[in-house]
C-alpha cells in the first residue's frame, strides 16, 4: 500500500512540474490580452505577470520536491 501511494506523489509531483512550466509558457501569450482588458491598470500589469510567475515557480517547486522525495524508492 505505501508502494501505491509512493507511486501516487511521484505522478503528482511530475503533473505539478508540468503545470509550473505551462504556466510560464501560457503567461506570454496571455499577458498582453489581460493588459488590455479596461479593468487593470497598466501600471499593475509588473504585479500580474509577478503573480502569475510566483505561481509558475511554486508549482514547479512544489513538484520537483514531490519527485525528489519520492524517486528515491524507486532509484538504487
């Protein structure tokens, strides 16, 4: 049973890889549509982009800490 789950985070830590780094290539083609958009400022579109970069890197963290921390089963 630990094996499944061991298995289990190691998929999820790839997945939450893949979302941080498609995060990070969807910001540049996204950002000048949000910056348009009436409702924000462009002098606020830095603290967008930030936003959606922090939320790029804590995913890529998050996932690489989840296969780091669940490779080392597998690999001998």
């Amino acid at each position: 049973m630990k094996n499944q789950k061991q298995i289990t985070d190691l998929i999820w830590g790839v997945l939450l890889t893949i979302a941080g780094i498609g995060v990070f290539i969807r910001v540049s083609y996204v950002m000048p549509q949000i910056v348009k958009t009436s409702s924000f400022a462009s002098d606020s579109s830095w603290f967008i982009r930030f936003s959606f970069y922090l939320i790029g890197i804590i995913l890529i963290g998050g996932g690489i800490k989840k296969i780091f921390l669940n490779a080392k089963y597998f690999v001998k």
